[in-house]
C-alpha cells in the first residue's frame, strides 16, 4: 500500500506541475504567487515527501498530506471557482484531475500508515534518490531561471 501511495504522490505532484507549467511561464504573465506556491510544493510532494514516510511513517503521512493540500488549494482549487465565477473559463481536467489524485493520495496514505508495513530499506532508497534528484534539478533550474539569479 505504501508504494502505490507513493506512485500516486508522484503522479498528482507531476499533474499538478505539468498542467500549470503554462501559468509559471514569463509568456503567461505571472501576477501571482499562488501558482509559484503550488509549484515548490509539487517539487517537494515529488522528490521528498512522497517518500518520507518509507522513513518515517507518521511524519511523513502528515507532512505529504500538508503539502498535498498546500499544493492543491494554492492554484487548482483557485482555478475551479474561477471556471464557475469569472470570464476566464479554464478546463475542469485543470482542477479536477489535481483534486482526484490528491484525494486518492491522502486516503491511500491513511491507509498504508494505519497497516505499519515496513519497506526494505534499500527498496526504501532505491525508490527516494530518483525523484530527489530530479526534483532538486528542477526546482534549482526553475529558480535561477525564474528570478534570474545568474550574473551573466
């Protein structure tokens, strides 16, 4: 249970930054900080909390959940009323496919938490550096590209 968790973790955090990498474009015109916040929190479900609880159950079921929730009602929730209240009419795929996979991954992790199945450890490791790297690259390269933090 707890690996099927943190595969959906990884989706829902991968959904959430493909289907808003257009907002955190300069071409989109970025007025707001709720999509950058949305943004970081998906890079951390992706590369660390959706593995923290390989290592530390209950700290890592409620850390994932925060973040997820964070990652969830900072932008998609947002675009959701705004398809129903304002001129700008976005996709339901936009909110509902977050809200889906994010509710899934909390039950799921409710679920793996209250079972107290351990994981190897090496199978613990093996499934945690991957996507820490890659989410360490990429939220690196989004924030020096992004605030143009390069002086050259």
């Amino acid at each position: 249970m707890k690996i099927v968790s943190y595969l959906v973790s990884l989706l829902a955090a991968v959904a959430t930054y493909l289907l808003f990498s257009v907002y955190l474009s300069v071409s989109a015109g970025l007025d707001s900080i709720l999509p950058l916040i949305s943004f970081y929190s998906s890079i951390l479900v992706f590369g660390f909390f959706s593995c923290f609880h390989f290592f530390q159950p209950k700290i890592g079921a409620v850390l994932l959940t925060i973040a997820l929730l964070i990652m969830f009602f900072s932008w998609p929730a947002l675009l959701f009323i705004e398809h129903f209240t304002r001129e700008y009419k976005p996709s339901l795929i936009e909110s509902l496919l977050p809200f889906a996979l994010v509710a899934i991954t909390v039950a799921l992790v409710r679920l793996s938490y209250s079972k107290h199945k351990k994981v190897t450890r090496w199978l613990a490791y093996s499934l945690a550096i991957p996507p820490a790297l890659l989410a360490t690259y990429v939220g690196v390269y989004f924030t020096v590209r992004y605030f143009d933090l390069v002086p050259f």
